[in-house]
C-alpha cells in the first residue's frame, strides 16, 4: 500500500460537471498539500492544510474547492472547470508544516484531470 | 524570491555514461533541497533531502552534493530504468511555511 493514495486516478470531464478528487495518507502526517503539474510548467502549489486548517491558498481560482475533514483525507471539489485546468492534480503529505527544517513532502500518483 | 532552474532539460545517456544534472538556486536561508524521481503518469518519488552545503548523499547509482549555490545529482553507470524526470525543489526559511520551489525537471533516456 503506497503512503498517499488519490483516486480516481484518471477523470474526464465537462465543463459543467461537479466531481471531486480524494487523497488519503497513510503516514501519519499532519500536513496536507495539492498541487497542480500541467505540460512544461514546475510543478504548482495549490493548498495546504496544516491539522485540518487551510494554511495555503496560493491565488487558486473558487471553482477548485478543498476539503480536510481531517489529517488523513483531503478533498479536491471541482466544478465549472475550463480546459486550461486540465492537469494532472497531485496530493502531498508531510510531517508537519512551517517547522524551522525542511519538511520532505511525499507525493501520491496524482489524478489526471481531462476538461472537455 | 526562491528561484530553482534546473539544467540541462533534457539528457540522453548511453547504458553505462555517467553523467551529472545540475540545480542552480537562489534562497535567503536554505531549509532544506529536495531530489525527486518522477515516471510518466506517475507522482514524484522523494530521493534525497540537503540540508546544508558540504553534504552529500547516495542511494544505489545516484548521489546528490550540495554547494552554496546549486546542487548535482551525479548517475553513475546508469541502467535504463533509471530513465525518469528528475525533479529538484527547495524549501527557504522565508517562504511560507514548508512552501517547495520546484525546477522545471530534467528529463534522462538511458538507452541499452
């Protein structure tokens, strides 16, 4: 069983559909992340939530929705997505965040994300 | 601001050539620099983590060094399942948080 599991893996959909993204973490971490990775661009900072609270909201636009419910899952609600928002949409976990070291983050397979 | 680039995009390597791939960075305060592998289709898999120039760290054909002003992942005699993206990121002490800085990757194709 790999540490971050996201699911579905694979999602196409409409510009007018509602879906949601699921990350859970079997490490034990505290700290919650999603990132964006589209073609040729460094990988994106979208959210973090540090014991279940939002910490990060790095200017990501209102159709993208997240949700901790608590440490171990994380949720990505999408709705009204354009087709510059296809990605593939990674799900990280850490220890802790905002510690005086470096934190390593582990990352999940991601979820390939299609907007037609 | 973190500033990460990674060079050169892209490598080719024959079975066996090894090589070095660089990270040039800028940070006030360095936490922490960070070696990832990614497949395609497939997540960063955390290699190794830096934390202070001088240190160096290996894992099976790979070792990652650490200077002030870049880091290098050496590959030594590489097989072809070592073909990958190779990812470099940095955490600074004045990003928020545990807040990464990624590089735009390094692609490597080792051929047999």
């Amino acid at each position: 069983e790999t540490g971050v599991t996201q699911t579905p893996r694979h999602l196409v959909m409409g510009m007018t559909n509602k879906k949601s993204l699921k990350c859970e973490q079997h490490l034990g971490h505290n700290a919650m992340y999603w990132y964006k990775q589209s073609a040729k661009k460094p990988l994106e900072l979208m959210f973090v939530y540090n014991f279940k609270e939002q910490t990060e909201n790095n200017s990501v636009p209102s159709r993208f929705s997240p949700e901790c419910p608590n440490s171990s899952h994380l949720f990505l609600h999408l709705h009204t997505l354009q087709p510059e928002d296809s990605a593939l949409y990674l799900c990280a976990s850490s220890q802790a965040y905002g510690t005086s070291s470096g934190n390593t983050i582990y990352f999940g397979e991601g979820s390939w994300l299609t907007v037609v | 601001e973190d500033q990460v680039t990674q060079s050169p995009e892209a490598l080719r390597l024959q079975e066996g050539e090894s090589s070095s791939l660089n990270c040039s960075y800028t940070v006030s305060g360095l936490r922490g620099l960070f070696w990832y592998r990614q497949d395609p289709g497939k997540g960063p898999e955390f290699l190794f983590t830096l934390y202070s120039a001088g240190e160096e760290k290996e894992k099976e054909r790979l070792k990652a060094t650490l200077t002030k002003k870049e880091s290098f992942l050496h590959i030594t005699a590489p097989k072809p399942e070592d073909s990958a993206t190779y990812l470099c990121a940095l955490s600074g002490f004045k990003a928020a948080g545990n807040k990464l800085t990624f590089g735009g990757g390094t692609r490597v194709l080792v051929k047999p």
